[in-house]
C-alpha cells in the first residue's frame, strides 16, 4: 500500500470518528443526568485527540516525500 493509499485510509477513518463525535455531541445535549453528561463529555474528549492525531497521520502521509521526507513537524493540520 502507498503512502498516498494510507493517507486516505486515515482521512476515510477520521470521517467516521467525527460522525460518531457528532452523535455523542447529540447525546451530550438531550442528556439529563449530570453522570452520563460527564462521561460523554469524556468520551468526545477522547475522539477529539483521535481525530486530530489521525489528521496529523493523513497529512504527514500525503506529504511525505516534499522536501526529501523530511518530517512536517512545524506545520499545523486542519
């Protein structure tokens, strides 16, 4: 598989992840109870540093061979 491929894999991963934080958010929202609230509150917490990590995965992937593989570590993701 290229780098190219894995890159897409991550982006396809990340649409899932978001979809799912989406529907926590939902939850989060029409919840009642202040317990269950909280752990979906942690929940979406969580997924938010996956999503980001598996942006940053995407890009890095996608830009690997710029500038001699040199790693984008200075670089923001969106």
């Amino acid at each position: 598989m290229a780098l190219r491929e894995m890159a897409q894999e991550y982006r396809s991963n990340t649409a899932l992840l978001e979809l799912r934080m989406k529907e926590l958010q939902v939850a989060q929202r029409r919840a009642r109870h202040k317990e269950v609230k909280y752990r979906l509150k942690q929940r979406i917490g969580c997924l938010r540093v996956m999503i980001n990590e598996s942006r940053k995965t995407a890009f890095m992937l996608e830009h690997y061979y710029e500038n001699g593989g040199q790693v984008h570590a200075d670089k923001r993701v969106v």
